[in-house]
C-alpha cells in the first residue's frame, strides 16, 4: 500500500516537471516568432507575407496554451471537490 502511493506521488512530480517544462518550451517559440516576426515585417525578401504567418502562428500558440491550462486547472478543482464530497 505504501509502495504504490510512493509511485503515484512520483508519476504525479514527473508529470507535473513535464508540464512546466513543456509549457516553458511552448511559451519561448511564440516569442521567438513574435520577435522575428515584428522584426521582419517590412525586411522579409523572400515572402512578404511569412512575417504576418509567423505572428499569427505565435498568438495561435498562445491561445492553445491559455486554453490547455484553463482546462488542467478546471480538471483539478473537479477532481478535489469530487473527492472531497464523497
């Protein structure tokens, strides 16, 4: 009993390092995009359009995030008051 509590308490810190540190790598691309993107906006010789791409794919990515984590806290405040009432 105590074993298989340790290993849920471990997946549950592995899980959440995973999140952080994902979350961290899909909030640096966006800004890297923005940055290129405003940077570039009248200087792109190849595309003039791929500076617009770019920052519109970066507050696509933003979104999503927002929207992933909107989600993860409503699914945990689920999960507790479900425990809780029973």
């Amino acid at each position: 009993m105590i074993l298989v509590q340790r290993i849920e308490e471990v997946s549950k810190k592995t899980a959440v390092c995973f999140l952080i540190t994902s979350n961290i790598i899909f909030v640096i691309i966006p800004v890297y995009f923005m940055v290129v993107g405003l940077f570039s906006i009248t200087k792109c010789p190849g595309n003039q359009f791929l500076p617009f791409w770019l920052i519109g794919v970066a507050i696509l990515i933003i979104i999503d995030r927002v929207m992933f984590w909107k989600i993860l806290v409503n699914e945990t405040n689920f999960e507790k008051n479900v425990h809780q009432k029973f």
